[in-house]
C-alpha cells in the first residue's frame, strides 16, 4: 500500500533530478507523511546504498548547527523569577534592572596614601626645589576631617579617606619628605590627581546591572556597595535528566555481559550545574515503551528535559516516537554535525508553558558535544539571559594533519597551548564518540566547517575553548 504513494520519489531517482528538486516532488506525498522521520526513512528507501543518499537526507531532514541553535533559543521562554537575598545571588540571572540608590562613590575619596595639597601650591615643586607645607593633620579612611586646607598647608591622607574642603589633589607620598611638621612637596600636580570623584563609578538612578545579567563575583560586590540586599531573579530551572537503554546499569553496579555503566546521567549532571540550573535524574529507562513513556510524563513535570540514547534509527531508537506520543512537538531532528548527529529537540506545551525538550544521542562524547553545543544556550535563554553569547572562538594553528571528507561540521577535542607569540592545537587522539576520556584530555575543541576539507599541519583553524 505503500509504494504507489513512494512512486514520485522513485522517479527522482530513476529521472537523475538534482537533490534541490526532491523537496517539490515531496509535496505530491500524503500530508501524513510530511514528518521529518518520514522524510528520513522515505529517502532510505529511494537511494539504498547510494552516495546521494547522504545529499537527501541532508536537504530533507537535516538541520545546520546554526539553524539547530537558532530554532532552539527563538523557542524558549524564560521560567518565573523570584527574591534573592544578596549572599545566594551569585550565578542567577538577574530578572529586572537594577538602579543605583545614590552616588558611588558617595564622597570625593583619596586613591593613593599621600597628601592633600591645593595645586596652586606646587606648581614649581621638583625634588631640587621642592616647597615646604604646613601639616595641619591626619585623614584615615573612614573618617572627616573639619579643617580646610589653605594656602601653604596639607594634610596627610590614606587611601579611601574624604578629601577635604580647600585639596584639589593628592600627592604620593613617594614624592614628599616631612620633617619637623612640614611636608616637602617634590613635584608638581593638575587638578583632581590622585582623587577619586563621588559618582565616579555610578551616578544615583542610572542603570547599574541589565535585567538578564548573570550575577558575577563583581556584580555581587556592586549591589553590596549599593545596599542592596536582596534582588528579583530568575528561578533556576529544574531539568529532569534520563537515560534510556537496556545495556545500561547503574554507576554502584557491576556490569554484566553486554552491560556498561550509566556515566552519561554523571556527566549530563554536572553539565546542568555548570548552566546554573538544578538536575532532576530519573534514572534508567528500559527500551520498551510503556517504561519509556511513563519516564518522559514524568519529566515532563520539570521546566526542561534531557533524554541520552535511542534518538537513531536502530529498532529499540523508540524516544522519539514516544516523545510525540506524550505531545512533544520536534522542531528537528538529526543535525549536519559529527560528533552528534542524532540529536533532536521539541516542544512540550504544558499549563502555557512550553518545556524544552533534548533528545541527545547516548555515545558519551556526542552527548557532551551536542550540550555544549545547544542545550547550554538553551538552559540560558530558560534561565532568563536573553542572547546566549555564541562560544568564544580564537585562531590556533594545526599542528598535526586533519582528514575530512563529508559536508558535516566537525567538533574535533583538541589540547591547544601557547608556543611564543601563536596557539598551537593537537587533537587528543582517538575521535571515537564512545572514548569520554578524550573530553577529558581536551581544553578546546577545533572547530571545522562543512565546507572544509582535509588539512595539513601548519594550517589555521578556529577553537572554542572549554
């Protein structure tokens, strides 16, 4: 019964039309059929062992890595936000501005131990001639100072004290000698040396921190030195983590014949944490589909989800028939990478909520390429950051040669090191995506476009540092 509605597809093939022409012909198959799985298998079928069938699959269900991440951050909202008290604030993401109460610094402050002099003064002082003050007394930080300073007079100051009335700067003290309750002044000075302004760093209702600002050491410190002791930020998402498949068991088990420890759960964890959302792991799913789906309506309960293994086209792959099942709309499925292609991302609508939901693949190394790649812009947009900043790339060179064949982009671990005035990168060895140590090893990963070919030592590439 299905072939006859196959046929048009079978014609491209037997008519050699281009690969850009299939797509039209796509459009005379049943409605029904228009999924990306469908389009998957329906090429399968009309180029079986051909060298175009990589070319089909690629215009008819592939995604690039920039549309992949594209279609991903554009599709999540922010979760709630809530009050921070200013100690717990560090990594949140800041829901609102922030504006500053009053001036900071609040006072005209000393930036140097020294003394407050009036420029008129000094203005022909050299350590051959210097000119001779009056002291009239000392200013430690954290106190005033009611005298003003007058002509031929200063006053000793440490870092931080109020500049008193009458100084228009402050002189080092390396550049002075007092001797009998005089200062020598040995060098000239312009107006405001050494003297820190009030409103220098922040001016009273002027914005100081963005809403989706993620809250740094230095941002703490500033909504510290404006008083402030709590702040409204984002919630940090809870993200339900599971890994599917019958050869897996858990870390404090021994493995079987045929088994292998769960460490993609571990590692998926961590990787949450880093992001500055909260992990949920639900455990093992067996590969059958009543096991799986209540798993997934389970985490479906969480602000995101992370599903490891069963995303390819291997008969137990069922999560993504499952994951429709539970009414999760994929966005797409399979990206134009290596390590990672299987990877497909959805949709789940939940009390107007959407909850984003990754299907990763379960090799340990493409499970970690593929977080890093999307679900980390994705945790930040659900956090609240609005643009997640796209990875840090700089130029290294190759020190060693780089076989490439395909039109993928390649995500290559890479240790990459200082050698004089360049950065010089090697691979860590084996590429397999079952080999995690590699991530171990690896500080960086070369990146490789899809239109790049082999490579030789010596060549230029792009990293991203890890």
């Amino acid at each position: 019964m299905y072939l006859p509605a196959l046929s048009p597809l079978f014609s491209c093939r037997a008519a050699g039309l281009m690969i850009g022409e299939i797509p039209a012909v796509l459009k005379t198959l049943p409605r029904a059929w228009e999924s990306v799985e469908c389009k998957f298998y329906i090429a399968l079928l009309a180029f079986p062992w051909s060298d175009a069938y990589f070319d089909v699959v690629k215009e008819l269900v592939m995604v690039s890595a920039i549309e992949a991440r594209n279609r991903i951050v554009d599709s999540i909202t922010p979760v709630s936000s809530e009050p921070c008290p200013l100690q717990r604030c560090g990594g949140r993401v800041l829901a609102v501005d922030v504006s500053a109460p009053h001036d900071v610094p609040l006072f005209d402050n000393s930036g140097m131990d020294g003394y407050a002099v009036r420029v008129d003064d000094i203005l022909k002082a050299s350590r051959e001639n210097p000119v001779e003050l009056k002291l009239l007394g000392e200013i430690p930080a954290g106190r005033s100072f009611s005298e003003k300073v007058v002509p031929g007079t200063a006053i000793r100051i440490m870092t931080g004290a109020p500049v008193p009335d009458g100084a228009d700067a402050v002189i080092e003290q390396e550049l002075t000698e007092t001797r009998d309750g005089m200062v020598q002044v040995q060098a000239p000075a312009r107006i405001g040396r050494n003297i820190r302004k009030r409103g220098e760093d922040l001016r009273a209702g002027s914005t100081v921190l963005k809403k989706g600002t993620r809250i740094n050491p230095a941002a703490v410190g500033v909504l510290a030195s404006l008083g402030l002791l709590s702040v409204e930020v984002y919630r940090r998402p809870s993200v339900a983590i599971l890994t599917t498949g019958d050869e897996l068991v858990d870390a404090t088990e021994t493995p079987g014949p045929g088994q292998m420890r769960n460490s993609n759960a571990f590692t998926l964890s961590e990787l949450v944490k880093n992001c500055g959302a909260v992990p949920v792991n639900l455990g093992i799913a067996r590969d059958t589909r009543r096991e799986l789906s209540e798993f997934v309506r389970k985490a479906l309960e969480a602000d995101a989800v992370i599903s490891s293994g069963g995303v390819s086209v291997g008969a137990f792959d069922i999560v993504l028939d499952v994951l429709k099942s539970e009414g999760v709309a994929i966005l797409f499925w399979k990206v134009n990478i290596k390590p990672g292609m299987p990877l497909a991302f959805g949709i789940k609508k939940r009390n107007g909520k959407a909850v984003p939901v990754f299907a990763l693949p379960g090799n340990p190394v493409s499970s970690m390429v593929t977080f890093l790649q999307f679900v980390r812009p994705g945790l930040e947009k659900l956090s609240g950051i609005p643009v997640p900043a796209l990875p840090l790339r700089i130029k290294a060179i190759l020190a060693e040669n780089l076989n490439k064949k395909d039109r993928k982009r390649h995500f290559v671990r890479g240790i990459a090191r200082n050698d004089g005035d360049q950065i010089v990168v090697a691979t860590t060895g084996s590429q397999s995506s079952g080999a995690l140590t590699s991530m171990v090893a690896a500080n960086c990963l070369i990146v490789l476009p899809e239109d790049t070919e082999d490579l030789k030592a010596g060549d230029s590439v792009e990293i991203e540092l890890l």
